[in-house]
C-alpha cells in the first residue's frame, strides 16, 4: 500500500469512526415521547412543541428524544384520547373542546366571554378547577402534564358579509366545535356543525358551511383568508392544547427524567400566555394584509353577542355535567 492509499485508508476510517460516533449519539435517547397532533407546521403550537422537544432533549442531555407528529398525520382529532389511553403513542396534544362527551367539564373554558383574560388564564393554571379537570382526564385514562393555552381568542368569518351582531347569524351553516358552544350559535338563529380545524377550510371552500369559527392567529396558519372575504375577532372563548400523555409510561420513568419533562412542559405554558389582553393587532393586521377584511368588536358588541350566547351554552353545561358543573362553575367565577 503506498503512502497515499495509506493516508486515503486512515481518513476513510475517521470518517467512518466520526459516522458511527453521531450515529450513536443519535440513537442514544433511552426513552422516545411521540406526540400526536392535529396542528399543521405554522400553528402556534405547533411551534411551541417543537421547542418543547429542544427543551426536553437539553434538560435531559438527550436521554428523551420527543418525535412530534403534526396535522393529523398518526391519529385524527377524536382518536388521540384513546390512542394515548392504550399505549399505542405516548403523548398527544389534545384541544380542551375536544373531549366532547368524554368529559363535559372541559368544555367550561369555551363558555363566551366567561375565561378570556389573562389573568384568568393564569389563575386557572394550578386551581382547584384545572385539578378537578385533571382528575377526570386521569379517570379516562391519560394524565394532563400541560394547559398550554391555544387561544383566548376567536373569529368569524364569512364570505358575503361581516357577522358583527347577534342578528347577523340567522340562518348561516357556521363551523361549530362541539355540542356544548354550538347551542350558543343555535341561540343566534345559526345552524352549526361541530368540526377539527383541520377540516374547515374545504369544508368553506366546497359550501358545506358559509361562515367558519377559529382562533384569529390559526385563521392565518389555516389560510382562511383565501376562501372568506370578512373576520370578525373577539376574545369569546379560551381554548387549551392539553398535552396528555399515557400513565403506565409516565410512571416507568426515572423520577429525574420525568421531572425534567414536566419543567419542559411548564416552560411551554408560560410560552403561549399572553402578556395583554384583547386581540393581538399584529393578528388582526396579518389577516388584513393577505386580503380578508377584518375587524375586532367594541366592549359594546362583545356584549351583545354574550347576552345572546352565554345563558344557552350556560344552560347546557349544566345539563351536560351535573352534579360537577355547579361546583365547576362556582371555581371559575372565584379566579
């Protein structure tokens, strides 16, 4: 071998030395943490468990490595509480609406108008209330690590016209989110069909529905702007991203590894709070420049819409989740 071929052999060893010393540092997480969720790549908290992966792999010095599985694309909506429940994922990122039947209870934040300030945002996190809500996701099966906030906000749209008061919703095919608000929109005369976000903009776009309902800052990531021509935002509801994950894997960890988790999972809480309230101009003025003519509502008109919203979605959680709604309701107001 000349001396050339010798020097060519002992890089061609380093390199494959180096490769399989990153390969192993690859594959050296003890413990995977996959999440399924139903956000597309731009959504806000989507984003937000992309750095709370980095956080868990720097907290841990990569003993967990977090694998996010965004827009649906392991299980839908309706299929992560049992998905998670049965083991077949660790973890998922659950809209607290969602629950629909499951628990009732969780639907108590999207009451219009009742939660939407931030301080009552913050002083939920860690209640009474947000523990009793805990205790029944653990009695389903999954233990709640995160409130992380989606929004305390929300926007409607349409195509033909701004729906700025009560009146304006008579007879409109509008996106509901679940049977609790959608008696709500019922009061108003509008005929809601509950469905994920992930489903809405075709749903616009084909005609199933006239008038679609999200946060304002997901109407963007969603690209609503494309298929309605008016928004209408107002802090009407506050919606969380419950970050679920299953039990027996949750207590199979090293109390060091989980605590580190959860520290993680705090830091992501505290990300999506926001600092004021109302609805955020930079939002509002994102909607506007890609073209849909947006307004936010008057103290005024956010009253209107709660004196024709609130008593019948009051009426129903109550119906809904006797005998615990009562008592629900009554830590809620305290907050």
């Amino acid at each position: 071998m000349t001396a050339i071929n010798t020097l060519f052999h002992r890089r061609t060893l380093l390199v494959a030395a180096l490769g399989a010393g990153f390969a192993g540092q690859a594959l050296a997480a003890e413990f995977t943490m996959r999440i399924s969720h139903q956000f597309p790549p731009t959504h806000h908290t989507a984003i937000n468990l992309d750095q709370f992966a980095k956080d868990v792999s720097a907290a841990t010095k990569g003993r967990v490595e977090v694998q996010n599985f965004g827009a649906a694309q392991l299980f839908k909506p309706n299929q992560n509480h049992p998905a998670v429940a049965s083991g077949k994922v660790e973890a998922a990122a659950i809209l607290s609406f969602q629950w629909g039947g499951n628990i009732p209870e969780m639907s108590v934040t999207i009451i219009p108008y009742l939660m939407t300030s931030v301080a009552k945002q913050k002083a939920f996190i860690g209640s009474p209330a947000s523990q009793l809500l805990d205790a029944k996701m653990e009695a389903k099966g999954v233990k709640n690590i995160a409130w992380i906030v989606d929004t305390n906000d929300g926007i409607f749209t349409s195509a033909k016209a701004p729906l700025v008061k009560p009146a304006d919703f008579a007879g409109l095919k509008i996106r509901g989110l679940n049977k609790l608000f959608d008696e709500g929109l019922a009061a108003m005369s509008a005929a809601p069909s509950a469905m994920p976000g992930s489903e809405v903009y075709q749903a616009l776009q084909t005609g199933v529905i006239d008038a679609g309902f999200t946060a304002v800052k997901a109407a963007h990531s969603r690209k609503f702007y494309e298929v309605q021509k008016f928004g209408v935002a107002s802090n009407i509801i506050l919606a969380y991203d419950n970050l679920v994950v299953n039990p027996a894997w949750w207590n199979g960890l090293p109390a060091d590894v989980r605590g580190a988790i959860q520290k993680a999972a705090d830091k992501a809480v505290q990300r999506s709070i926001r600092t004021t309230d109302g609805v955020p101009a930079e939002d509002v003025k994102a909607l506007n420049d890609a073209g849909m003519q947006t307004i936010v509502l008057t103290k005024a008109q956010e009253k209107a819409m709660a004196d024709a919203m609130q008593p019948a979605v009051k009426k129903e959680f109550l119906l809904e989740t006797a005998p615990d709604g009562v008592k629900l309701l009554e830590m809620v107001n305290k907050l």
